[in-house]
C-alpha cells in the first residue's frame, strides 16, 4: 500500500494540531469571536474565479467581505462599486496583498490570483495568522507545493484547496463505492479535460495600462515585457505563470484520479502531445496525454487534455473515470456520476447533487458554496481535520499535473521518488522541481 498522504492519514495526523489550537488563542482571530461571530474575509484575485469567492464567502453566515485585493486598480474600483450595489455595504480595497496580511482585522482570505503567486500568498498569509482557501492548482511547482504543506502545519492554520468537488455528495457517495468494491478492484482512472480551447492570437508587445501594477502582478515570476497575451486570462498557456489546462481545470480531475484509487504521487511518469491547431501566442500544449503509474499498487492513471470539438467520454467531457474488475463509474463534471456493472454494462448506482437520486434520498448540494461553507466551518471549530479539500490535497493534485508537464517538456519516460518528491539520479528533471524567484518574492526554503 502506499505511504503517500491520503484523506484518512491526513485527518488522524491532524486532529491532534486542531485539538491544539483551540488552546492557543493567538491563533485564533479575535474577531471570530466578537458579539456576532462575524469573520472578516479578504478575496485576492477579482477577475476570474475570485467572483465566485466573493459571493461564496458572502453567502456563509455571519461572514463578511471587507476587502478586495488585486493589482488591478481598474477591477478594484470597477468592483468596490459592483460591490456596493449587490450587497448594500462597502468593502475596502487594496492592490498590496502584503497589506491584506498586515491587516489585523482579517482574519480569512481567499486566493484567486494566477498560478504563479499560489503558493507564495498561502505562505505569506500562514505567517501572517490568516487562514487561507486557495484555489486549484495550489502550487505551481512541486517543491513550493510542499513549502505550502509545511506552511499550514506549522502555523497552524486552516488552508481548503479550490476543489469543490469533493465537496460533492454525489462525488462523495461514488468514492465510497469504489472503497466499499462496489466495481471490483480498482485498477484503472482516466482524467478527461476536453474543453472549447481556441485560438488566443498574439497582440505583441504594449505599454503597461495605467492602474496596472505589474511588478505585483509578476510577483515570484521572471518579468517579461508586458502584453496582453498574458493578462488578465491566458497566462494559463505560459509556463512561468501558468500550467496549461492539466493544471488549470485539470486539477479537480488530477484530485479526483488519487481519491479515487486512494493513492499519491507515481514512481513511473510519460506525456506527450503539443501545439496542432493554431500558431497563436500560446507556450503549452493544446492536446496532452500523460501516464502515471503506480507498479507497486498495481494501479495506473490516464491523463487527457483535448481542446475544441470532440466526443465525450462515457457522457463525460470533464470528469473522470474508474475501472474496476466488476465495472466502471463515470464521473461527469463535479456533482454526479453513473455506474455500470459486468460483461453487458448494465446500469448501476447514480446520484447528481441536483437531480433524484438512486435511492430516493437527497443528501444536499455541494459546489462552491458547500465547500466555502466546509472551510468556515473548519474554522470556526479549528479543526482541519473537517476539510473536505485540505492542503495536502492542494500539492499532491497539482505536483500530479507537474509531472505530466515536466515529462512532456523533456521528452522522455520519468522516474520519481514519491518519498523524497525527486527524480531519480535525474539533475536535469529535478531543476524542473522548483524555479528562481526575484529578489523579494522568494518562496523559502524553511517556512
């Protein structure tokens, strides 16, 4: 069996430090506990999925959004206004996030900036006493994603990663299944990303528009010259900033794929794929098939990240599928799944979180706003052991969707070493493991 971290290790290891908390009130936000219980929250990153953070934590009970932070002032100010208008209060904004954590009255914040500044912001508002729900994929490199591990632990905090789907009950049921051999033994998980990707251009080089603080924006990367190539979405498709769509929507199928086989980082990694459609701007492959296998488990997993017009998968086109010796579950999406058994596929158990379920019980929505909902509450009892998406899951998903790229860009079969997370007796791939940070945006060494 493997001794990666997993679900259940993860809680009996950490029920002990959430115990401990409670005892330690400098841990504790004081105004958490004020008149009203109310806990002030920070969303850092408006543009994109940080709208779905702003209203996810507006929808928590006796939480409040006091501050919008992004280097953006054009978003800030365009949305302190949009702010005020849907939710009749104001909110505070701020292009620093180092000002964010300075800020005594913040007790959470959410992370929603590009990849590149994940793991860096999660350990600076760990240091800071703030906890943290950082969106997918939590690092974006395998030794930051560690750093970030180590970060949580020792300051204590409760940090949630941005994969909502194991928030799902449906998605929670059909992991149960498979651990109860309700398809035999599983051997086999398929990741499928086929999403409408299209052709971005090149706008070439331009002035940096005013209101833009680009060296934050740049932050832990190197700084290139600035263009609208990168800012504010298709940094996705740049490898100092982003990790193309295996790390982009990919990472809720990278988490998915380890829960469901109930394992963590492979000793045996293959990718291959590039650029065949459009000669645009874009650095990262368009079409990605990786390989992790696990001899010792005897387990394997396929990765597959298709853009544009394509068939589905077993009616999936992002979601996931596992193979059994008695039959498969589809998982379609984040909120549902199919099951079929034995030789003439005949259909078994189902559930969506939005629709009748197999046995006539619905057991609640899960999304974004249940798992903002499990984050709160982990914080109010300060007990990560509650989480559904806890920080071990933010690095283990993404340093999955690492070593697919890192294999794919050196062009040849990996071998990895789940226990030390190198390479081995590979210099060459293990440069690969971390980057160079500019001078003051280093992520450390020793948190």
């Amino acid at each position: 069996m493997s001794k990666d971290p997993t679900r259940r290790t993860f809680i009996k290891k950490t029920a002990a430090a959430g115990a401990a908390a409670i005892v330690l009130p400098t841990f504790i936000p004081s105004s958490a506990f004020g008149a009203n219980d109310r806990i002030n929250a920070a969303v850092l990153g408006i543009n994109g999925r940080g709208q779905s953070h702003i209203s996810s934590f507006m929808a928590q009970k006796d939480l409040q959004v006091t501050m919008l932070c992004d280097p953006d002032m054009r978003l800030l100010t365009k949305n302190q206004v949009s702010f005020k208008e849907k939710y009749n209060a104001d909110v505070a904004i701020e292009q620093d996030l180092r000002k964010v954590f300075e800020n005594k009255d913040i007790d959470v914040v959410s992370i929603a900036m590009p990849n590149h500044w994940h793991s860096l912001a999660t350990i600076w508002a760990c240091q800071a006493g703030k906890d943290v729900y950082v969106e997918k994929p939590g690092s974006h490199n395998i030794a930051e994603g560690r750093r970030m591990v180590e970060a949580a632990h020792k300051y204590k905090r409760i940090v949630q990663h941005g994969v909502q789907l194991r928030s799902s009950p449906a998605v929670q049921e059909a992991v149960q299944l498979m651990r109860d051999g309700y398809i035999g033994k599983v051997y086999m998980a398929r990741g499928l990303v086929f999403r409408m990707r299209g052709d971005i251009g090149d706008k070439g080089l331009s002035p940096v528009p005013e209101g833009l603080d680009y060296e934050l924006w740049t932050g832990p990367a190197p700084k290139a010259p600035f263009t609208e190539n990168l800012v504010h979405y298709n940094w996705h498709w740049h490898w100092d900033y982003g990790n193309g769509d295996v790390g982009n929507q990919g990472i809720h199928e990278t988490d998915l794929c380890q829960w469901g086989l109930d394992v963590g980082l492979p000793t045996k990694i293959t990718s291959m794929g590039g650029k065949f459609l459009w000669k645009d701007s874009k650095e990262t492959p368009e079409l990605l098939t990786s390989i992790y296998h696990y001899p010792e488990q005897e387990k394997i997993i396929q990765f597959e990240v298709r853009p544009w017009l394509t068939n589905t998968e077993g009616g999936a086109g992002v979601g996931n599928i596992f193979y059994g010796d008695k039959g498969y579950i589809v998982v379609d999406g984040y909120d549902k799944y199919t099951s079929f058994l034995g030789k003439d596929n005949k259909p078994g158990m189902s559930k969506s979180d939005g629709g009748p379920v197999a046995d006539g019980v619905d057991r609640g929505l899960g999304g974004t706003d249940g798992h903002f909902e499990n984050f709160i509450k982990a914080v109010r009892a300060r007990d990560s052991s509650i989480l559904n998406g806890p920080v071990e899951t933010a690095h283990l998903s993404s340093a999955l969707a690492h070593l697919g790229n890192i294999a794919y860009r050196l062009d040849r079969v990996l071998h990895f070493d789940p226990k030390t997370e190198t390479f081995v007796n590979d210099a060459e791939a293990d440069k690969m493991l971390t980057r160079d940070y500019r001078p003051g945006f280093e992520v450390p060494a020793t948190v």
